[in-house]
C-alpha cells in the first residue's frame, strides 16, 4: 500500500506521484506518514520534507511557509517555497 504524494509550490506542482513514506517538521517536532496514517493537518515549520518514492529514492524539499494535509493516502504538502535543486538523490 502507498501513498499519493502532491508536493506543491506557490507558483507550480513540484512533484506528484506514490511513496513509501513522507517526512517533515512541523511547530510540534518531526513527523513520518506513512499510508494508513490518521488524518492530520498541520503547518510546517521552514526546512526539510522528504519523500521516498516506492522506487525507493529520495526526494528532499526545502520548504517555508507551508502546511501538510494527510487524509486517505493523499499527502498534500503546499508550501509558498520549495526548493529541489539539490534534494534529489537516488541512492538513499
């Protein structure tokens, strides 16, 4: 089972597509969804959120201004800025 990752920006979608898990902070500490995770909204504190796509890569985000929606799968992270230009790496 997976989970549909919407990763979105003020301005674009940055990526979309199913993971096996999404990590970010948040103002009460860190949080990891993985699929079957209660439904649960939140702003995010300014920083990292990574994403491991079922091919098992991993994306990392840097991220300001922003909220994460889980509910039914479907992880929504919208924030005013995202930057991948140096978070992608396929071997972790």
């Amino acid at each position: 089972m997976a989970l549909r990752v919407e990763l979105v920006a003020a301005d674009r979608q940055v990526w979309s597509g199913e993971a096996s898990m999404v990590s970010a902070r948040t103002p009460d500490g860190s949080l990891g969804v993985l699929a079957g995770h209660e439904p649960f909204l939140s702003l995010l504190a300014d920083g990292p959120v990574s994403v491991v796509p079922v091919d098992g890569s991993r994306i990392v985000a840097e991220v300001s201004n922003g909220f994460l929606s889980v509910d039914h799968d479907l992880v929504t992270v919208v924030a005013q800025h995202v930057d991948v230009s140096q978070g992608r790496t396929e071997d972790q």
